[in-house]
C-alpha cells in the first residue's frame, strides 16, 4: 500500500528564484522529524498542496498520493491520523516522506540514507530548490540529479510524482502535473512539462520538455522524443529521437516508432500507425490505425488516411487527398498523389504516383498502375503493370484489365472496356461500353468505337475509321482500318482489314 497524506505549502508570491547558489553547505545528517510535526508547523500559514514521488521499500512501484492545489484548505485530523497509521506498517518503511523546504527536505533525505534531493556528480545546482518559504513533500526515491525537482509553485495544478521519478540533470525542473513511477529519466527530460506523464516515459535527453500534452505508459524515449508535444500521447508511442517533437495531435497506442516519425505532425493518429523514421513528419491529415508504416510514408501530407493504407517507402508521401482504407500500399505508390483514393486501390510499386485525379475502389492495382494518370477512373479499373500510365480521360467500371492497357490513353473509356494486354494503349478515340476486349484490340486507335466492338485479338488494331455497335468482331477485324463501319458491319477474322 502507498502511504500517502496531504501536506501543505506556503503560497509563493514570487516566482521560483534564479539566483541559486552554485553549492550547497554539507548539510550533515539531521534528527529526522514526525510528519506530523511538519504538517502543524505549516497550517496556519494561506498554502497550496504540492507532492513529489513517494515510496516506501514495500512499495517501491507503487504510486504516490495526489494532493489538490487549493488556497485556502487546511489539513484534517482524518489525515494526520490516517498518515501516521499507514507509516507504522513496517519496521523497514520510512514512518514519512520529507517535508519543508529545500534545505530542511534534503537533511531530512540524508538523516533517512534515502535517496533523494540527490545533485549529479560535479553538479552546478542542488538537485531540490522551491521558492522561499514553501513547504514541499518529498519521497524516498526521488528527485536525484542537477535540478532535477526545480520548481515553480506558483501554477496552482495538481503536482505529482511517484517513485523512481526525476532521475537526471533538470529531469523534472518546472514541472507542473502528475507523473508517476519511473518516467522523466534523462537531461531535461520533463523540464516545464504541464502534461500528465505515466509510468516508463519520457526517456532521454529533453524528451518531453515544453510538452503540454498527456503522456502515456512506455512513450516518448529518445532525444526530444515528445519536446514541445501539445498533443495527447497514448501508450507505447513516441518512440525514437524527436519522434513527436512538435506535435499537435492525438497520438494513438504504439504509434510514431522511428526518428523524426511524428515531428511536427499536426493530425490525429491512430494505434500503431506511422512506424518509420519521418512516418508522419510535418503530417496534417488524420491517420487511422495501422497506417503509414515505413519511411516517411505520410510525410508531409494534408489528407485523411483510413485504416491500414500508405504502407511503403514513401507511400503517401506529399498526398494532399483523402485515402480510403487499405489503399496505397507499395514503395512510393501515392506519391505526390492530388486527389482522393479509394478503398483497395493502387497495391504495387509507383501505383498512382503523381495522379491528379479521382480513383475508385479496388483501382490501379500493378506495378505504376495509373502513374501520373489526370483522368477519374472508376472501381475495379486499370488493374496491370503500367495499366493507365498517363491516362488523361475517364475510365468506366472494370476497363482497362491487363498489362499497359489504357497506357497513354487520350478519350474516355466506357465501362467494361479494353480487356487485354496493351487494349486501348495510346488510345485516341472515345470507346463505348463492352469494346476493345483482347489483346491489342483498339491500340493505336484513332476511330471512335460503338458499344460492344472490336472484339479479339488485334480487332481494330491502329484503326482510324468510326466504328458502329457490334462491329469489327474477329481476329484481327477492322485492322489499320480507315474506312467508317456501320453497326454489324465486318464480322469475321481479319475482315475489312487494310
């Protein structure tokens, strides 16, 4: 059990000073003193309440009280009687933490042999200091290194830390929120923090200096991991050097893994989502689960991203429109995308990279499928290697089906058109519903195509005449044709070929 009471402070009127002399005097080994002689000696005195990580050997991992900032509240029998009640419960425990000031705190740490109020080796500032006349409760375990418990009282919130806290040169200095057990290791780990801080965070050299947002359980470890954070921290997050540095938005459970990976990130991120050095770096967008997973795979992007999309080097990297789930997923595949994407679409290498226009479900899925394509292509279209590469013109639903199909095509493309390898391939015609299915059919076409026409292999195959419905059926049918087609016309292998 945690053996916790309130205590109290003299209200500062003045902010913490800077004039702190550069060594303490030994202090010597003092009569460590009843807590609850602490607590009369104080109480009649206008006071905030302030705690700093408290510990006991029984429970070392266990988490201090937290005592309410207030003007003007008093301490109650209730709690002098219930701090001296827990603090005889072991012979081994320490019967209290260590109140009063900084000087009084630090004899009192060094009468217990407790570990606290210690400064580093060769160190320049005590590692205890609050303003004059204020009464601070210390705990065993705690607020060892340069600085390290350098406070500023007079932000009236809720402080406090547990044990094994505050270990390291200004690893808690201005501090002013709850941080529990072993979190804020490092130089300047939580200097002016104002965000919560939970068990095992804030890890390395300024890791969450200046943060303001709430940090959670095993987050923020590395330099400047969370420096400057505002944004909500979940657990496991954040981890890598400036890996949120920056940050804005809500950062969701192990997520932002890698250096850089949420720096500067302004959007909401989901769990275990933007994984990679520069994942989500200078990010604007909101980024739902699983997602953005390599490097800087949503770096600098400004749209929404689904749940489990932009997966791959690069992947979402510069996207400025929205992406559906499960969409984007391969090396650079979106990149410098400028329009929304939808669900399942462009799986593979350079899939819709630099595209400019809107593209359906389950779309461009091949090897740059759709690359620098400027035409809206519908759901289940342009699916091959190269399919749709620099496409400028619409593509109905379920075109466009193989290998450099739709490559370079000029004019719109009905729906279930162009099925085969290179079908349509520098197409320059409009092409109705159901036309230009089989290999080669309607590449190099220059004619406008009917509805259900030049079907088979080749069928109108460097066309250049205008072809009616249901025309050009055959091997080869209409092949360098330059002659219009009537509607049933040329129905056979290679007929009205050149």
């Amino acid at each position: 059990r945690v053996h916790c009471w309130e205590t109290t402070i003299r209200r500062p009127r003045h902010s913490i000073s800077t004039n702190i002399k550069d060594k303490y005097a030994d202090l010597g080994r003092l009569q460590a003193q009843d807590a609850s002689n602490d607590e009369d000696e104080h109480a009649s005195h206008e006071h905030s309440t302030l705690s700093v990580g408290m510990e006991t050997d029984e429970t070392r991992d266990a988490n201090c009280r937290q005592l309410k900032a207030s003007k003007s509240a008093k301490p109650t029998k209730s709690s002098k009687s219930s701090k001296s009640s827990k603090s005889a419960k072991s012979s081994k425990a320490f019967k209290s933490c260590f109140t009063g000031t900084a000087e009084a705190v630090t004899a009192k740490c060094a009468a217990k042999d407790a570990s606290c109020c210690e400064a580093s080796v060769n160190a320049r500032y005590p590692a205890c200091s609050w303003s004059s006349g204020s009464s601070v409760t210390v705990c065993p375990d705690s607020c060892n290194g340069e600085q390290a418990c350098f406070f500023n009282p007079n932000i009236t919130t809720t402080i406090q830390i547990a044990s094994y806290s505050c270990n390291s040169d200004r690893a808690c200095q201005y501090t002013a929120v709850s941080v529990p057990s072993r979190a804020c290791n490092g130089e300047a780990a939580c200097k002016e923090n104002s965000g919560t801080v939970a068990d095992d965070a804030c890890n390395g050299a300024e890791a969450c200096m200046s943060n303001k947002g709430a940090i959670g359980k095993g987050s923020c470890f590395g330099d400047k991991a969370c420096y400057q954070n505002s944004g909500t921290v979940a657990d496991d997050a954040c981890n890598g050097a400036e890996a949120c540095m920056s940050n804005k938005g809500a950062i969701g459970k192990g997520s932002c893994f890698g250096d850089k990976a949420c720096f500067s990130n302004n959007g909401d991120i989901g769990s275990g989502s933007c994984i990679d050095m520069g994942a989500c770096g200078s990010n604007s967008g909101n980024v739902n689960d699983g997602s953005c997973i390599g490097e800087e795979a949503c770096g600098i992007k400004s749209g929404d991203v689904d749940e489990g999309s932009c997966l791959g080097i690069g992947a979402c990297l510069f996207t400025y429109g929205t992406v559906a789930s499960n969409a984007c997923i391969g090396e650079v595949s979106c990149f410098l995308n400028r329009y929304d994407i939808g669900q399942g679409s462009c799986h593979a290498e350079y899939s819709c990279e630099e595209n400019y226009d809107e593209i359906g479900n389950y779309s461009c899925i091949g090897i740059a499928a759709c690359r620098e394509n400027s035409g809206q292509v519908a759901s289940y279209a342009c699916n091959g290697t190269y399919a749709c590469v620099l496409n400028s013109n619409y593509i109905g639903q379920g075109s466009c089906q193989g290998k450099n199909a739709c490559g370079l095509n000029r004019r719109g493309v009905g729906a279930g058109s162009c099925q085969g390898q290179r079908a349509c391939r520098y197409n320059y015609g409009n092409i109705e519903a159901g036309s230009c299915q089989g290999q080669d059919a309607c590449h190099y076409n220059g004619g406008e195509i009917g509805m259900d026409s030049c079907k088979m292999y080749q069928a109108c195959y460097h066309n250049e005449g205008d072809v009616g419905d249901g025309a050009c059926l055959g091997i080869m049918a209409c092949y360098s044709n330059v002659d219009p087609v009537a509607d049933g016309g040329c129905i056979g292998n290679s007929s009205c070929s050149a």
